[in-house]
C-alpha cells in the first residue's frame, strides 16, 4: 500500500500473494516521488516500510514519430478481432473496430461496455520491425477510459504494460520489436465502452 505525496494506493486481495502490483496513477514524467509500504495482517498488526523513493522514466510524448504508420487502412492494416463492438455490431459499424485505423480522429473504436476486459487485435500489411506504437483512448469522462494496456505481438512477445496520461491525444511508445500482428490488451480503466479513437504503430524507416 503505497502512499504517495499524500495519496493513498492500495492493492486489492483475497488471500496470500507473492506477486503484487499496485497501480500509481497520475505520476509526472522524469520525477522522483517518495513512498512508503504499509502491510496489515490479519492480526490488524500494521507494518511499514522505510521512507523509499523512484524516479519515473521521461515518459511517453505527443509527437510523431518518424517513418510512417504501417497500423494504417491505407498501408495495408487490418482489424482482425476485437473483444466486442458496440451494440453488437460488425467492424465497419459506427463504432467498429476498423474505425480505429482509418486516420480519422472523429471516429472511434468503442467495445459493448467491456471494460478490462476490451481487446483488438491488428494484422500489418507484412512483417515489420516497429520502433514505436501509438495508442489514444477514447473516452466517456466518467468512464471508457483506458488507463493502462499491454501489446502482445504474434510472437507472444509482450511489449507493455504501457500508461496512457488522458484522453486527450494520441501517445506513442518506443518499441524494439518485429511483427506481424498486434493485440492491444486493456489492463485497467474506468470500466464501460472501453475502446479507441486511433492506434499506430510505426516501422523503422527504410522499410
């Protein structure tokens, strides 16, 4: 349970774990924050760590990145499955899967109320190696948001997890990676039509 500048983080549990993973939302780029673990057990006898710090990496950006986005409708890309689309409907319904790689940033993928549990899965025109990937949520201000997702390539290889500040533009991710096909995982949100309004992936330039 870490506190934060005030904050308080803490991590659901039903049981004894090994594996703990506390989300810490709101973090700003290249900062280092002060915290504190707290654990309670079942005694309600609390136990607390030192005063610890981290520093957050320079954390993801708005600009484009170089070479071209090869996720595009027009490069070829393909929407190969998605978790749902809202109201049932095919990927070229109003809020189909193919609305999140058409370029368009008034349209928007959005899934039927699936929350965490929201997928889409991307086929490239051909195999690349990708330097960098581009995702922008959508949003519904109370929920719908993603927070956090993991891209998996047709490998199995797992680039993320990766955090997304808002909802207010499209952030990129470098990545080190060759594929084919991309799977963008939600991890959390704030529940609801989760979805997006566009997703890229850039390959190295010269291909």
């Amino acid at each position: 349970m870490p506190i934060i500048a005030g904050s308080l983080s803490l991590m659901a549990m039903t049981g004894p774990v090994t594996d703990h993973d506390v989300q810490l939302l709101g973090l700003q780029p290249d900062t280092t924050y002060h915290f504190r673990v707290s654990v309670t057990d079942s005694a309600s006898n609390v136990y607390q760590s030192d005063d610890l710090t981290f520093t957050t990496s320079e954390g993801v950006g708005s600009a484009t990145p170089s070479g071209r986005n090869v996720a595009a409708a027009t490069e070829g890309a393909r929407v190969v499955g998605v978790s749902s689309n809202w109201g049932g409907g095919d990927l070229d319904s109003s809020f189909g899967g193919n609305k999140a790689i058409d370029g368009d940033p008034s349209t928007e993928w959005s899934s039927n109320s699936d929350g965490d549990e929201a997928w889409i899965e991307i086929e490239l025109g051909q195999r690349y190696d990708l330097d960098a990937i581009g995702f922008w949520t959508r949003t519904m201000g109370n929920s719908g948001q993603i927070f956090r997702l993991d891209v998996i390539t047709d490998d199995g290889q797992h680039l993320g997890p990766f955090d997304l500040p808002d909802a207010s533009t499209i952030y990129y991710f470098e990545v080190q990676t060759q594929a084919k096909r991309l799977r963008f995982e939600v991890i959390s949100s704030s529940g609801g039509n989760t979805g997006a309004v566009e997703i890229e992936a850039y390959a190295i330039q010269g291909q």
